[in-house]
C-alpha cells in the first residue's frame, strides 16, 4: 500500500491532530524565558548620556541679481552683425576670411596635431603626400586639398614635408595666415 493512499485512509481528525502536535512542537523551542541579554543591552543605552541636539546650519542669504541689457550685444545675433553693428562698418569687406560655403573634406575633420605625413606617392606626373589621421587611416592628398580645423590649405608637397597655409581668427571677423607644415615621420 502506498504513503498517498495511507494518508487518504486515515481520518480527518487524525491529519489535523499530527499538524498541531508538530507546530506544538517546533514552538516549544522559542518559549524560552531568558530575555537577559536584551534587558542588558537597553540597561546601557539608557545609562549613556544624552548629547545636545546640533543646530540646524545658518541659511546663507544671496543677493539677488538684477540684468541690466543696456549696453551688451544681442546674444542671439550673429558675431560679425554685433561687430558690423558696435563699429559701424561693413564686416564682409575687411579682406582674408575662409570659404566657409565650400563642402569640407575628410582630414578636415581632425587637428593638424594629430595628422602624420608617412610618404608620397608620385602619380602620372603628379606628387601626392600620404598622410595618416589618428584613427589609422591613410590619405592620399595633393596641392589644393584642405586638412587641420584651421582651414588650412596645401601649398606644396616636397619628399619629406607638406606645407600648408592656415587661417587663424585673431577676434571675430579678423583672420590672418600661418604657415604649417607635416614632416614625414616613417
């Protein structure tokens, strides 16, 4: 005969009695009067002196700051309308100034700093400087190509450097020229 088919023999009342017997049981070993230690322990808290409260930290008062606009450039306007605005003179005539209506190209997109010349390659009559940005890449440039943030500009390709005319903006609307160059390194 099985266990299952025993339990389902047995009546109710017996299954009931065998639970309570066993929580009976398993209560009996909590009932144990002996609260020593924790009377002990409040005992010596209640017994440690009692600190003064801190006091709440002092609120720093700030002065309120009122915007006065009168005087300053329009934040929203362009540079060279607020300096065409403030001198009163035609900003677009003042001379040297990139053409920034001209699509950028790839090396264009790196600081000249981080441009390495490792070579040149001469093609039907025609040198071109191997450079290589930081991400590993190589490009092959000529004279006319564009490279550096500064918009700077190849003017001549040698075996063992590239020389490159920059624009550099002193202050907004006024640029001067600066010549660079990349050495070959490897």
């Amino acid at each position: 005969m099985s266990r299952l088919r025993l339990i389902k023999s047995l009546p109710h009342w017996t299954i009931a009695g065998f639970t309570n017997v066993f929580i009976a049981l398993m209560l009996t070993g909590c009932g144990n009067d002996d609260f020593s230690d924790l009377e002990t322990f409040i005992k010596t808290e209640q017994a440690k002196p009692k600190g003064p409260i801190e006091p709440l930290p002092e609120i720093k008062i700030v002065e309120p700051f009122v915007f006065k606009p009168e005087g300053l450039r329009d934040p929203f306007a362009p540079l060279e309308q607020a300096e065409q605005a403030e001198n009163g003179e035609n900003v677009e005539g003042t001379g040297l100034r990139p053409d920034t209506s001209r699509p950028k190209e790839e090396l264009e997109a790196y600081p000249l700093d981080s441009l390495r010349m490792v070579g040149t390659v001469n093609m039907q009559g025609t040198l071109w400087g191997l450079v290589k940005a930081s991400d590993g890449t190589i490009y092959r440039v000529q004279v006319g190509n564009y490279l550096g943030k500064n918009y700077g500009k190849i003017i001549r390709i040698v075996g063992d450097k590239i020389e490159i005319m920059e624009m550099i903006s002193d202050k907004p609307g006024k640029w001067r020229e600066q010549q660079q160059s990349l050495a070959l390194t490897e």
